[in-house]
C-alpha cells in the first residue's frame, strides 16, 4: 500500500502546481488547578502542534490525493511527544462507487456525549479525555452507492495501538499503563486485519446506518500486573470483537433525534450499550442572531459498575446523564460556547465541561475548555481524576 501511495505521489509531482495546501499550527497550554497525585507529575505543560494538509485533484476531478501529517511536541510527557499520518489517501471515484485507498480517519455516530458506535480509527488518547481524537487508519475502503443507500465495505489492513500519558503526564491511570508491554488475543496476520461494513442511508427526516465490524477491538483491557521490579502497572490487552451497531438521527423542525446502540461479543460476556437523546434548538433568540440549543442524552452500559470491570474493560458511562446548553452567536468570529454536565446515576459523580471558540481576525483561532470532576467516590473509576480539574487553552494559526 505504501508503495502505491509514494508511486502516486511521484505521477502526480509533475503539476505541483495544482496542489492545493491548507491546515494550522498552534501553541497549547494545559493547566491543573490541584496539585499532581504521582511527584513525577507537574501542574501545568506547554505544547505545541502542526497539522498541515495537502490535496490534490485529477483525472477530471475522479481521482485526488490528500495528505495530513500531525505532529505535537508536549513539555515533560514524551508520550504525549507524537507524530501521525491522519491521512495519505487515494480517491478513484466514479458514478456508482468509490474506492479509496491509504491512511483515513472515517466518523460514525450521531450523539454528543459517547461517541458509541465509532470503532473504525483508534483513539489518540493523548491529545484530549474526549476521545474525539483518532489516530490515521490504513485501509481500503470500497463504496456502493445506489438508490437503496450506500454500502461501505472496509479491509483495515494494520492496528494501531491506542495512546496513553507517560508518566509524568496527567489525565492518566493509577497505576501508569505500560505501552511497551501490550499484549492480544491474535497473533501473526490476524493480529493487525480487521473487516468492517455499513449501510447508510437518508429518508425523509431520518438519516440511518448500520454497520458491523470484525477484529482486533480499538479499546483495550487494562490487566494489572507487576513489573520485573515489582511496582505495578496496567498492560493493554486486545480482544478480538465482533460488533454490530445502528445510528440514528431524525431531523424534526428544530428537533434532532439521536440514538446509537451496539452489541459487542469476545471482550468478556456479550453486553450492549446504547446512547440516545435530543437537542432542541431556538434560532435567532430574541432577534438577536442568537442560536441556543438543549441537549440531554442518556448513557447506558449493560456491563453495570464496579472499580474493578470498570478498570479493566474503561467503560465509566454505564448510567449517565447528559445535559448541556450550545450557543451559537453567528457572528463574523464564529463564536460557539458549549458547556454540560454529565451525571453519574448511581454514583452521583458529575463531570462539568465547558467548550468555546473564536475566531480572531482572518487566520486565528482561539480555544478554551475547562473539565472539573466533582464529588466522585472511591467506588467510581473515575476517582483517578478526583485532582485532575484542568483547563486548556490553544492558540491557532490557520492556513
């Protein structure tokens, strides 16, 4: 596959001119408000990032190029310290289908809170808690595209393990995972394939999909084990999955419906999950340009509570309530504020997340988020983050 993808490169070198650059470059700063659990950890990290990308169109238009390198240098934890291809993919399209080829970052889901059902990419769990960051997949990906909906069918042809903070990062486990030491299920060639397919498809109001995928799972169980000096530590385990998922969204006057529910087999007991809700938004509030949206989505997780199955299988949405206002203020910065809370039924633990940005002048952008974790009990996997209320701030270039 690489070497397909540097021959493309190579043919289409002659009219460099026609390649088209864009993407951004920024400074991030991560501040904790408590001091670090672990002495190894520090209170505040510098970073900086750069994501440019490259695309290139041919063939009159039926075939293009695009490139997207990422590279993050983070103060102290050189795990965080990262380089990825998001994307290097070829594109032949034509009436009926289309057959994409190389590095891709492919989204399915509909909800706000968990993103439930999205399980091609891996997560690059370093950059953010909000798993929304995915590391560039390897795959070919051939798409049906008919009257009846369209067909995507994926041959994933090399894992990607997930990302975890060194260390001396933050936002990590107790003990640290050990990277180095994962281990799988499958070994040789079944160890990094995996299969997937989804039908999708818009009627009306309703816009569906469904889909089932086939191999080594994305999120792995975290085994506690000791090292050859006897401290402790948590080592990736990969299971090999099978998962069958559905999404929806209905689209009603200024209602959006959303669900999303999977059943997953072969990482422990066969359980399911489903996430669903709405969001209801008001435009031009009061004439104001104002657009202010409510959502509240529920979480549930049949694999129930527990530190320890939550440890191991990193499930901590099992009961959960989403509630969250958006607001859009449709100016000419583009200036968006989404702030929440996520409430734990059972455990009566609360996430609070505040999310906003602007843009300054014609190239600049500029990001706030804010995470705070409050009154959350031993018995809950997410008392590791009882010190961790953060907030991050990044200034953007974009070109």
């Amino acid at each position: 596959m690489r070497r397909a993808l540097l021959a493309l490169l190579l043919l289409t070198s002659n009219n460099a001119f026609c390649w088209e650059l864009s993407g951004y470059t920024g400074i991030e700063d991560l501040g904790f408000i408590d001091n670090p659990q672990d002495n190894r950890q520090h209170a505040n990290y510098i970073s900086g990032v750069i994501e440019p990308g490259l695309y290139h169109k041919w063939d009159n238009d039926t075939q293009s190029l695009v490139f997207v390198p990422f590279f993050r240098y983070s103060q102290y934890d050189n795990h965080r310290t990262h380089f990825d291809i998001r994307e290097l993919t070829w594109l032949k399209a034509a009436k009926a289908w289309e057959l994409r080829v190389g590095f891709r970052k492919v989204f399915w889901g509909v909800t706000e809170g968990l993103h439930l059902v999205d399980i091609i990419n891996q997560t690059d769990a370093v950059e953010n808690i909000d798993n929304e960051d995915k590391l560039g997949q390897p795959m070919v990906n051939l798409a049906l595209i008919h009257d009846w909906g369209t067909l995507d069918l994926f041959f994933l042809t090399g894992f990607r393990e997930r990302t975890f903070p060194g260390v001396q990062g933050r936002l990590r486990t107790f003990p640290p995972v050990d990277t180095g030491n994962a281990q799988y299920e499958k070994h040789g060639a079944e160890k990094h394939l995996a299969y997937a397919a989804r039908w999708s498809k818009s009627i009306g109001d309703w816009d569906m999909g469904i889909s089932h995928f086939h191999g080594t799972s994305r999120q792995p169980t975290l085994a506690p084990v000791f090292d050859t000096s006897g401290n402790l530590q948590l080592n990736p385990f990969y299971e090999y999955i099978d998962q069958t998922s559905i999404d929806i969204q209905a689209t009603k006057g200024n209602w959006l419906w959303k669900l999303e529910s999977l059943v997953r087999s072969g990482q422990g007991s066969t359980f399911v999950a489903a996430t669903g809700g709405f969001e209801y938004t008001l435009f031009d509030v009061k004439d104001t340009g104002l657009d202010l949206g409510v959502v509240v989505e529920y979480m549930y997780d049949s694999r129930g509570y527990g530190m320890r199955q939550a440890l191991l299988q990193q499930s901590i949405f099992q009961d959960d309530i989403l509630t969250a206002l958006r607001f859009g203020f449709n100016d000419v910065q583009d200036t968006q504020i989404l702030a929440g809370v996520i409430f734990d039924r059972t455990h009566n633990t609360k996430l609070y997340s505040i999310e906003a940005s602007r843009r300054l002048w014609d190239s600049w952008k500029i990001e706030l988020e804010a995470h705070f974790f409050g009154g959350i009990p031993q018995s809950d996997f997410a008392y590791i983050f009882r010190t961790e209320d953060h907030i991050r701030a990044q200034l953007s270039y974009h070109f």
